[in-house]
C-alpha cells in the first residue's frame, strides 16, 4: 500500500462566500473614485451615504465610520504608502490600486483608530474576499499582519528619517504631505519646527462644519438653537457645528438662508467689506464668484448698505451655483457668466472688488486631504499667469479711491506675496491698505499690511488676503 492510500482522508473545506461590510465596500467605493476620477471624497461621499441610508444599511454610527474610514486614509496616505512599501516584497507602484486601497483602509484602521487589532485584520481581508478575490485576499492577508506588529509610533520610528538628517522628508513622512508641500509651507511660516509641525497636525485634523447666517435672511440666534452648535470665534456671522452635525437637517441651510463656509471666508469678505473708501459705495464686485459662499455673504453685507453686487463666474456651471447661493438676497445683485481676464464692464465701474483667484488650494487641505497627493509644484506655473491677469483686471475694475481685495487658499508665497508685488512694482498707481485692523479681535495676523490665516492659529482654511487701493 503506497504512503499516499495510507493517509486519512479529508474532506475539502466547504467554500464560504464572503461576508459584504457595507460599511467597509463603501469606503472602498470612495477611495476608488478619488483615485480613478479624480474625483474629490467631499463631493463623491455624501451622495454615497445618501443611498446607503435610502436603502436601510446605514444608520448615523455607520455613517461615522465610513467617513472617518475614507477621509483618515487620504490624510495619513504618505505615511500609510511608506509602512506598507516596508511590508511588500515589490515596489509600491507595482501594486494594483485596488489592492493598496484595501492595504491603506486597513492600515488605518489598525494604526489611525481603536478597532481592535483582529477585527480590523478579518474585516479587511473579508473585504479583500468580496472586492479582489480569495487569492488577492491572502496578500491582504499577510501585508495587514506584518503592519499589526508595530503601533503608529513604532512604525514612524522605523520608516521616517530622523529629523536631524532630513528635515522636510521626516515632517513629509510623520505628517503625510508631500516633501515641496512641507517645504512650501514652511516657507510661508518662517521657520522654527514648532509651527511648522503643528500646521501639518492641524492638516491632519477632521475640521468642524461652519455656518454662515447671511445677513438680512437669518442670525446666529437662530442656528445656535441647532443641536451641539457654538458661536463662530471670529467673524460675528459664523456657527460651529461640534459633534459632525449635517447642514442638510439645519432649516435655514435647506431654505437658503444660511450656508456651509469656513470662517476663515467669512473673514475675507468682511475685511473687504469693512476697508474704508473715499467716495461712493455703490457698487460691488466678486470677480471669480464659484461656488457663491463669499458672493452670497458679500451680496447680503451690500444689501444693508443700499449696494449692489456683480457676481461673475467663467464657467457656467459655476454660474449656476452662485445664483442658487444668492436667489433670495435681500437687496439686489447680478450673476454674470464672463471670464475675468476679459471682463465685459467697463474701467474703473466698481467701488470694492474681491479677486478670491484659482489656486493651489493648499490652504484647505483639512477640507480636501487628497488635494496635497495631486497638486505639483508645476501647478504653481500654470496658475501664476491667471492670478495675475486677474489681479490686474481687478485693479482696473475699481474706480480711483476704490480698494480691491486679493485672496487665496493657499499661503504659498508664489501665490500671495509675490503675484501682489508683481502688481505694485507695475503699478504706481495701487498701494496697499492694512488689513489686519479691519478684523478686531482676531490674533497673529502676520506681520501685515496682507493678512494669512493659519489652521493651527486660527482654526481656519490658510486663507490670504491683500487689501489694495488704486490712488490713481
């Protein structure tokens, strides 16, 4: 009798078909679409959940976590990219992108939440199983358990270069921002480790949702009756919505009456609204008006004056969201679709413009972490002509004794300071105003006469703003 005859037999294992996590098969559906849309997680999210509640599989913890799953993994997605390449035997790149969302979902929830060790290890690989197949979830697998062998701090310890060799690649790797953006940014800052790493943290934090409550059409009063809500710290118009709440249940956001907008654009539009003038204040002007948050409070400040707003937009589709953002403002307004380096209007039509031009958005990657992945520093070369053509025709729009407002969202110097230089040393005719007292009560504001808001300062988009009269 052979060796082979003598063995016991064993019946095979019966198959189990995998157990679908709607929870994790979302989060995954998510990253999916960013990656192969190019598609913004703020913007594919929502309607997501949506559904998932439509259909009775999600309720508001659900919900939570799906979130937390999807926005924590574009955040931490360098660091999350460095651990696992340590834990793979092939380059990162040569990883099918499906597969490595799984690996970056399940690092995450191994080293950026408190889910415990085995449950985030079987709840990946079963979602490898449903998503990528038996054979793909073994990689799975084996990747996720080398990773549960360390902490987050162990892990950085061992992928990081130590900060006294390689600064700007230590802070790229422990904070998960490219290596030009830390460098760019630290830049803007001025030096010193403290800030800079506390920026970068600040990056990594979920931001509190903001209302504004437009004036004429709502008040604060009135959306601090909202559950967990709190007064905005600076501009008088802004609520906070504490524990995550969602905007769509709060009444005067559905009606209109009240947006979804950082107060860190709060705070632009009202500096522009506030700065003084020498004549009339009549006329008012935002340049680049998409989506409508600043056009829609600005509309609302003109409103009480007895002002006008002009909101123009070059694409029409944008167009389209700012006059849904202004249908119903208290006094009256225009919404044009025309492009701002070739404005339709005529000089020197306007009293104050606001100029908010396209940019890196640097400045808002609380909002939209997988931003800091697709910008390049060529970005920059290609933005750079725009802002200053818009800066220009900003200038030539407002009337003698007018002020324009020049803002981004991005405190990158090749954006802010040095597309305002630009214009002055062309324009002898332009001189810059101190913006940094038309914001009472709000701190370190730099060292003037533009302002740059910071997240970790002051809780707001890194939003820019340069005041600038035309004397002539």
């Amino acid at each position: 009798m052979s060796e082979q005859s003598r063995r016991p037999h064993r019946p095979a294992k019966p198959y189990r078909r995998p157990q679908k996590d709607p929870v994790r098969v979302l989060a995954f559906d998510a990253l999916r679409a960013v990656d192969e849309r190019d598609a913004y997680a703020n913007l594919v999210l929502p309607p997501l959940l949506r559904k998932a509640r439509e259909n009775g599989d999600f309720d508001a913890r659900d919900a939570a976590l799906a979130t937390e799953l999807v926005y924590g993994t574009l955040r931490r997605q360098g660091t999350y990219d460095a651990i696992i390449a340590s834990c793979v035997d092939r380059p990162l790149r040569e990883v099918d992108p499906p597969v490595l969302d799984v690996l970056s979902l399940g690092a995450h929830q191994l080293l950026g939440t408190r889910i415990p060790t085995h449950a985030a290890v079987s709840a990946s690989v079963e979602l490898a199983r449903v998503v990528l197949g038996d054979g793909r979830a073994k990689f799975v697998n084996a990747v996720l358990r080398k990773i549960a062998q360390h902490d987050l701090d162990g892990w950085l310890e061992r992928v990081a270069p130590p900060y006294d060799e390689d600064p700007e690649d230590h802070l790229a790797v422990v904070h998960s921002h490219p290596r030009w953006v830390v460098s760019a940014l630290w830049d803007s800052l001025g030096g010193g480790r403290a800030g800079i790493e506390e920026l970068l943290a600040a990056d990594n934090e979920r931001p509190e949702v903001t209302l504004v409550a437009r004036p004429g059409r709502s008040t604060t009063e009135e959306l601090l009756t909202e559950d967990a809500a709190v007064a905005g710290d600076w501009s008088p118009y802004a609520v906070r919505l504490t524990e995550g709440g969602e905007p769509g249940a709060v009444e005067a956001v559905r009606e209109g009456r009240a947006g979804v907008q950082d107060e860190g654009s709060q705070l632009v539009a009202l500096a522009l609204a506030n700065a003084p003038l020498d004549g009339p204040d009549e006329k008012w002007l935002d340049g680049c008006a998409g989506p409508g948050g600043k056009a829609a409070l600005l509309a609302a400040l003109a409103a009480e004056r007895g002002a006008t707003l002009v909101a123009s937009e070059k694409q029409p589709h944008r167009a389209g969201l700012v006059a849904k953002a202004l249908a119903g403002n208290p006094g009256p307004y225009q919404v044009i679709t025309a492009d701002g380096t070739r404005p339709p209007w005529r000089s020197g039509t306007f009293d104050r413009v606001l100029m908010d031009v396209p940019c890196t958005g640097l400045g808002a990657l609380r909002r939209r972490p997988e931003a800091r992945w697709r910008r390049r520093p060529e970005d920059l070369e290609n933005f750079a002509p725009v802002q200053r053509a818009l800066l220009g025709t900003a200038l030539d729009s407002v009337r003698v004794g007018g002020v324009v407002g020049y803002a981004t969202c991005s405190p990158h110097l090749a954006e802010t300071r040095a597309v305002v230089a630009d214009l002055l040393k062309q324009h002898p005719d332009a001189e810059l105003i101190d913006a940094r007292p038309l914001l009472p009560g709000v701190p370190d504001l730099g060292e003037g006469p533009d302002i740059q808001l910071w997240p970790h300062i002051h809780g707001t988009d890194a939003m820019y703003l340069a005041l600038i009269r035309r004397t002539a």
